[in-house]
C-alpha cells in the first residue's frame, strides 16, 4: 500500500469487493469481518460499582485482521470507516478507531443506504463524524443484555437446569409464545350455524347461492333449532329480492418493504426463516455479480423501519411504470407513506437500487434465493407506486318469510398494482363470493334447496415465525436488526419449538417463562421491555444520558434478583417431562423427550433401570425403494440430515435426497428432491425408470458420500447413550498467559 492511500473499512469480503470497484486505485478497500473488539466472554466485563464502564477486549481469534488493518491505517493518509448504517455499525466503527488509535483528523465515517456506484462516491465525498449517540445507544444497548445474561442465567442454572440462558427481549418473545398457548389450552369453542339456499329465477335461467343474513338487522344462529325453525318458515315459499347494490371498489397497494414486513411476507410466500431471509438480503446490499453491470449492490439497506422512498426513487419507478405497463397503470402522482409511531428515518424502506434490473433480467446471475427475494422486494415497490385495483362489487339481499339472505360477488375492473404483486395472508381463509345472475330486482326466486352446517369457533393460532415478528413490532419489542436472531435464539435454546411452521413452547420454555414471571416481572413485561427500546431510541436521538438508563435500569433489577435468590435459596424447579406416543420396546412404557448436548431425544423415563435411547425421527411422505417401509428423516452425530428406511440396517436404504409425496409417472416409485432450500424438481431414483436421475446430474455442487449401509446409524450411535454421566480425564494446560488488552 502506497503512502497516501485511503483505507476503506468495511464489514465483508462481498462488500470490500464491490465498494473497490467503485473507486479508484488511491481507495484500498478491507474488510473487519464484524465486531474486532467486544465484551470479555469469560467475565461480565462491566465495572457495575464505576458507573457500568465497559472492558472491551480485542477477539480471539481476529489478532491476524486487527495486525493487518493496523498496518493499513498506519500507512494510510485517511481510513474512512464504511460500516453498515446503523447503531451497531457505528460502534464497529467507533471500536476499530479506538482498536487501532486511529487520530481524530485522519479518521472519516461514511455509510451507504445502496451500494451503488453513485452513492458510494457521493458518500465518499461527504464523510462526517463518528454519531456517539448512536454509539452510546449501542453500548447501552449491549450492557442491558450483559447485565441480565450474566446474572440471571446462572440462576436458571442453579434453579432449573445447566446451559440455559435470559435475555432481555429473548424472554419476552417467549413469553408472547406461551401465553399464546394458555389462551389455546383455555379456549371454550362455541357452536354457530350458517344456513345457504340455492336460488333459481322462476321466469329465466340462472342460479346463484345466498347466505341467511338476518331478520332485518344481522342475527348469528347459535343452534340446530334456530335453523330449522328457518328452513320450515321458508320451505316452499317464494323469494324476492330486497335491494340490489352496486358499488366500485378499489383496492390500494401496500407499502414498500420494511424489516418485519420482509420476513413476514418471505415467510408466507417464501418459506423462509427471518434469519435466512436477512442473510439472502444482505447479499443483495452487499452486491452481486451482473453480466454486463459488474458488481451490483441490488437493494437498499434492509435494516429499517422507516417508509421513506427518495425523490429520486419515486421519479424512476413512474418512469418504469409508464414505460413497462401505460400511463393507466401508474397512481398519478407519487406515493408517500407514513411510518407507525416511533420509528426511526435514518433510512429509506427496502427497494432495489435500480428499478430497471427486474428479476427476470438478471435472473441468470442470481442463485435460486437470491432471485426469489429480489423479485418479492422489486414487485413490492414497483406494485406500491401503481394505480389502484378496481373492482366491481354486487350486493343482493332477498327476503323470504322475513328473513334475509345475503349473496355477494365482486369481479375484477382492472388489475392496477395487483398485475405485479399481491400481499400474502396469515389466514387464506377468506370466504369468496359466488358468481351472481345479471339481476334488475323484480324476479322471481325459488329455493332449489337449503343446505346448513355446523362450525364452532376456533381459538387463536399459534404463532409462526412471520407472525411472531409481527407482534414483536406491533408491541414496540426489538428493533429491525434484532427481530431474526430473537426467533432463532428462543429456538435455538429449545424454549421454543416449530411444528408444521408454527411455534410450540416446550415444557423448559414454560418453566422458565414462570419462573421469569413470579420474580422478574419487568424484564419480562412487554410494556416496560417496549419503553426501554423506546429510553435506546432517546439515548440515540441525544436525549437522554446512556448510562442514566443503566443506572435506572439496575436498581430494580438488583432488587429483584435478590429477593428472587432468596424466595429460591434451596429450591430447585423441576422441568415436566414431555411424554410422546413412542413406545419403548424394552420396557413398555410411553418414552418421553429429554434434551442433551446434541440436542432434544428420545428416553424411556425408567431409567436408571432402562436406558434406552433413540433420536427423534421425522416420518416423510412416499415409500422405501426397496422394502416399501416409511422413510424417516434422521440427523447424525455431526448434524447431517439424510432419509432412511424404518427398518434400519435390515433394509439397508439410505439417501441424501428427500423423498416427495409424488410418485414417478414411469415406474410409480417415490419421487425425490434435491436437498436443500427452496422448492427443487423432483427426479426419479429407480435405476431401472426410463427417468431414472443419475446422482451426478441432480445439482449437487460437490459430490455426496455415497448412500450405503454402512452409512446409516442406529438410534444408540445418533442418541444420547444414556443418562449416566461419564468420568472425564481431566488433561494438563499449558495455556500462558494473555496479554491485557
């Protein structure tokens, strides 16, 4: 590096390598690969009696990139620090000149909301200052989570079990999520009717299906009774029709893209995680090899919950939109939304950077995820700048006896924004009207014939992930740069479970959530744990004091851990055992679910006296190649899922690839798929089917282990061996010391 050179530091390797096509030879550009300077893990590593001060330390493991970048910075006549736009971007920023004593007149901070060629410039000519507020926002942020980690989870330890841990929002969350399934357990379902009649014109042809509505004001039917008294009063007799309305209605499009709204609607549409769905995301910001383009960052930043859309945004999505589809199809004027209370707007919402690169365009370039994102996010904004969709709508109510029945039908005028995207649903349950005879109000109406049904109320759903992000930002918990690992998390630590996509507490989650609830009552409120992300949200507008909210933070907080060590002191909280179906074909018994370090498995609740143990198995649809038994999805010691037949080593099959619930057209066997994200096409197995797939043609980028019998396991090998903990032989250290940072 030549004296005089600018360094530009950033986050990734993707990001280092599209930014440093960007600029010119003076620029080299490098990558901290994250935080460099963090925390202790061994210790607290804050001075609770000295004013919460923090004791950062350099990582381990990361002494080979701070030398590097120390080099770098030394030689260099300016180090603009490029990390990403957000508190925790900042404070990488602001611990990397602390790190390596970067001097104040030579040190510049720039961010990016798009990494394009035209913003990376601009910013680059526009450098500021390093924002301490949002610094101190961070750090405050950080210690909360530290002071409750560190202090309450060694009480879980003591008190439930080893290795658990509390978070600050991570409680909370689950909280949401067994509180959902005490309303569920608690719900009282009630029985309503609904009654239909088939009517047919008397004078013309056609037909169409109304719904009992009323007796002149809407009346629900609570019993079988109700309706049959209904269907006598109205069996034989004529209908007329009431009133006929027509109406046009329109339908506006959604907003663009924010943090929550991505993952909800990746998940919906996708079957993406929140986590997986801002990784995808992050390489689209980062930037993407296009034929033709070079390196292109695709999407804004995806961190945010603001609804702002750029002057210049707006002006080239009208651009498009006339130019793609007609003047007709745009909304007139530009669309501005207005975000919920609170939020921040330091950034735009999530939109490509260049209207002009749809999806199908660079869909060559894109990994299969990548593309699919990246159309959900274009479709969204270019939809959100479109006209409204127009529909025509009919109401018909017909009266019979004096009770009403109601038909209604709505028929679509023009598509406006819903010709590029429509918004997903939680709940696809919406009734749909039936198609409706021209009618102008004086004909005759018979009743083919009633048909009734009975329907009992349903309890609310369990949440998904998509929806549990959803009431996390509905009740102010977490922020966009935290709502994916708090899912995962509160997963990860098997509080929580995922069952046919959605979220089940496990009796440890349970446990501790009511454990949290009768001695930590703030931490765990969603009111207080709101307020004090919106105390961040002033630490970081500079408003208040950062460690005035520590300070206010911690008194409560000490109080009640100790006088929660004190109402514990000599108790121990049992976790319930969670009993299955599975039967223990040594002893008989119902075996019941433990967890372990290779994670949650089954075992017979009779030891010591059994021991035995086997992996919680997965059964999947289609048939065993070889035997026609079920396969079951298993996972080995080192984590590899693959599919086996039930029968074990006696059959002896075994596949990297995932059975379907379609058979071969050619030969009727099982159809299999790829491994891997997304939906793949299935491919038929059966060396002797004329569609026969050779493994080598089946997309796999490095070759698989070859599927043989000695590769399946049995349960003991995959399980836990038992109960009984083993004895450990204890090896010398010859660690020396480390040197204080």
């Amino acid at each position: 590096m030549a004296k005089g050179t600018n360094l530009v530091i950033v986050e990734s390797p993707s990001k280092a390598k599209t930014i440093g096509k960007y600029l010119g030879a003076d620029y080299r550009v490098e990558a901290c690969m994250g935080h460099l300077r963090d925390l202790p893990k061994s210790t607290m590593g804050v001075d609770i009696e000295h004013d919460f001060t923090p004791e950062y330390r350099p990582m381990a493991g990361k002494e080979a990139i701070i030398s590097e970048l120390q080099k770098a910075s030394d030689k260099a006549s300016c180090v603009y620090l490029a990390t990403d736009p957000d508190r925790e971007g900042e404070a990488i920023s602001w611990h990397l000149k602390q790190l390596l004593a970067i001097p104040d007149e030579k040190a510049k901070r720039v961010t990016f909301n798009e990494i394009t060629k035209g913003v990376v410039t601009k910013s680059i000519e526009q450098p500021r200052e390093i924002d301490y507020n949002l610094v101190d926002a961070q750090q405050a942020r950080r210690i909360l989570d530290r002071i409750v980690g560190y202090q309450l989870s060694p009480l879980l330890w003591k008190k439930i079990r080893r290795g658990l841990s509390a978070g600050r929002v991570q409680s909370v969350a689950t909280r949401l999520v067994v509180e959902r399934e005490r309303e569920i357990e608690a719900f009282i379902p009630k029985e309503y009717w609904t009654l239909d009649a088939l009517l047919r014109c008397v004078d013309k042809a056609g037909s169409f299906t109304v719904r009992y509505y009323g007796d002149g004001k809407k009346r629900e039917l609570h019993s079988e009774a109700e309706v049959d008294e209904i269907i006598r009063d109205v069996a034989g007799k004529e209908f007329s029709i009431a009133a006929i309305k027509r109406t046009e209605k329109r339908r506006n499009p959604t907003p663009p893209f924010i943090t929550s709204t991505l993952q909800q609607e990746a998940s919906r549409k996708l079957n993406m995680t929140p986590r997986r769905t801002m990784a995808v995301a992050q390489q689209l910001y980062e930037g993407v090899d296009i034929t033709g383009e070079g390196t292109v960052g695709l999407i804004t930043y995806m961190r945010t919950d603001s609804l702002r859309l750029s002057e210049e945004a707006l002006a080239a999505a009208k651009d498009f939109i006339i130019g793609r589809y007609g003047e007709v199809y745009y909304a007139g004027s530009p669309r501005r939304f207005r975000a919920k209370s609170g939020a921040q707007d330091a950034h735009e919402a999530i939109r490509p950077s260049n209207v002009t690169l749809d999806p199908e365009t660079i869909k060559g370039d894109l990994t299969r995820e990548q593309y699919r994102l990246y159309k959900l996010i274009w479709s969204r904004f270019v939809a959100c700048q479109m006209a409204d969709a127009r529909f025509d709508a009919v109401q018909i109510d017909t009266v019979c006896a004096g009770h009403t029945f109601r038909a209604t039908d709505q028929v679509m005028k023009f598509a406006g924004y819903t010709a590029v995207y429509e918004e997903g649903r939680d709940d696809e349950s919406e009734e749909k009207g039936s198609s409706l005879p021209d009618l102008k109000g004086d004909e005759r109406l018979k009743a083919e014939k009633t048909e009734k049904e009975q329907h009992f109320t349903t309890p609310p759903p369990r949440y998904t992930e998509a929806t549990l992000v959803k009431a996390m930002e509905e009740r102010g918990v977490g922020r966009p740069s935290t709502y994916a690992s708090i899912v995962a998390t509160i997963q990860d630590r098997e509080y929580v479970i995922k069952k046919d996509k959605r979220l089940t507490p496990t009796p440890l989650g349970i446990v501790v959530t009511d454990l949290m609830l009768a001695h930590f009552n703030d931490i765990i409120d969603v009111e207080f744990t709101a307020n004090m992300e919106h105390q961040l949200d002033e630490v970081e507008a500079g408003r208040v004091e950062w460690k005035r909210v520590l300070r206010e933070f911690y008194s409560d907080f000490h109080r009640e851990m100790t006088e929660a060590e004190a109402a514990l002191d000599g108790k121990r909280i049992k976790v319930p055992e969670e009993e299955t179906d599975e039967i223990c074909e040594i002893c008989g018994r119902r075996m019941v679910i433990k967890s372990g370090r290779f994670g949650r498995f089954l075992a017979c609740p009779g030891f010591p006296e059994c021991k035995n143990t086997k992996p919680i198995v997965e059964r999947m649809p289609g048939r065993c190649p070889k035997c026609g038994s079920t396969i079951l999805k298993r996972k080995s010691k080192k984590g590899y899922v693959y599919y086996a037949c039930e029968r074990g080593a006696e059959c002896g099959f075994m596949t990297w690839d995932v059975p379907t619930a379609n058979d071969c057209p050619s030969c009727g066997q099982t159809l299999f798929k790829k491994s891997g994200r997304g939906q793949m096409k299935p491919f038929c197995i059966n060396e002797n089917c004329k569609d026969f797939l050779p493994e080598d043609k089946r997309g796999y980028k490095r070759r698989m282990p070859k599927a043989t019998t000695e590769t399946v396991e049995t349960a003991e090998e995959i399980a836990e061996p038992s109960e009984k903990p083993k004895k450990t032989t204890k090896t010398k250290s010859t660690t020396k010391g480390t040197k204080k940072a």
